[in-house]
C-alpha cells in the first residue's frame, strides 16, 4: 500500500512543481507576448492565449506521466520508505 502512497504523492507533486513553474514563466512572458499577438486577428489572438493558458497543465502532466513511469519502473514493489 506505502507503494501506491508513494507513487500518488511523487505524481502529483511533479505535477505540482512543474505546473507551478510553467505558470510563472507564462506570467513572466506575458507583457511580451501581449505586444506581439496586438496585430494578430481575433481568432488568431485565442489561439495563442488558448495555447498560453493550457501550457502549464500540459508540461504538468507529461512531466507527472515520465516522473511516474520511471517511479513504476525502478521502485521495488515492496519498498518500506
């Protein structure tokens, strides 16, 4: 059962982590990317930040994926951490 704890909580905290950090350079690169889509069309526009706001749940979940799949990979099975 501690397995199965374990791999929740490396999961979701990778999730975290990567979330969190994605979020922040999104942010931090908005100011930019607001003067450079301003001449774009509508469409054009959502588009990009459509792709902007769904970034951080992407990295979040690829990162979460490949941390856990090398966590079910090279964790023994009946680990007492």
């Amino acid at each position: 059962m501690r397995y199965y704890i374990l791999l929740a909580a490396i999961a979701l905290g990778t999730y975290a982590a990567a979330a969190l950090a994605t979020s922040f350079a999104v942010v931090r690169s908005s100011g930019g990317l607001r003067r450079r889509i301003a001449a774009r069309s509508a469409a054009e526009r959502a588009r990009i930040l459509a792709t902007a706001r769904l970034l951080p749940i992407a990295v979040g979940a690829v990162s979460s994926l490949l941390l856990s799949s090398v966590f079910l990979r090279y964790e023994p099975r009946d680990t007492i951490e």
